[in-house]
C-alpha cells in the first residue's frame, strides 16, 4: 500500500535523497571466441558486398522500386531506409537485406 511520502502528486522535482543513482554503464556480454569469429566475418562480407554495390544514400526505396519494376538496369546498392521503408519493400516483394554497417560516405568509402 502506498504511504503519503511515496505517492506522486504531479511532476515535483524529486528530493535528493529518493533521487535514483546514475545509470551504471552496461556491462558487454562476454562473446565466446566463435561467436566473435561469426561476426567479424559476418562484418567482413557485409563490408565486401557495400565496396561492390552502388551508394544511393537516402533514396533506397526509390532506387530499388525503380530497379524491381524494371525502370533501370539492376545492380547492387546500398543506402539507408527505415524500418517501415524495408517492410514496406518487404511487402512488395522486394528483397532487402540490412547491413551490419553505418551506410555513411566517408572519403568514398563506407565506414
């Protein structure tokens, strides 16, 4: 049962003394040396196909309708989408696959 002290009346600024602690940072999960393995090559293939593939930035959706519905040539691209984007694509059939990967240009390349 709630006592008078613990009852909130509205957005009152907390007292110090009920103030929560700061978060504490979280702790990484300790990764076996295989599951560390699958990702680096994971990583490593997923780096290989974005070198390969044409950077479109932020009209991926567009690029890859206009691709499935044959209004250009199809080739490998990698951009950026939301997640309603990519289900929506999903839903039209359109094979989409994310990257472990920041789709971002830095000097040409994707870091």
């Amino acid at each position: 049962m709630p006592t008078a002290p613990h009852v909130a009346l509205g957005l009152q600024a907390v007292p110090a003394q009920h103030a929560e602690a700061p978060a504490k940072p979280a702790v990484a999960s300790t990764l076996t040396q295989e599951q560390i393995a699958l990702r680096s090559k994971i990583i490593a293939m997923a780096q290989s196909l974005a070198e390969k593939a044409d950077y479109v930035g932020k009209d991926f959706p567009e690029e890859a309708r206009r691709m499935h519905y044959q209004e250009v040539p199809e080739r490998p691209i990698v951009g950026e989408a939301t997640a309603q984007e990519a289900s929506a694509l999903l839903e039209e059939g359109i094979a989409v696959v994310p990257l472990p990967l920041s789709a971002t240009r830095k000097k040409d390349r994707l870091q």
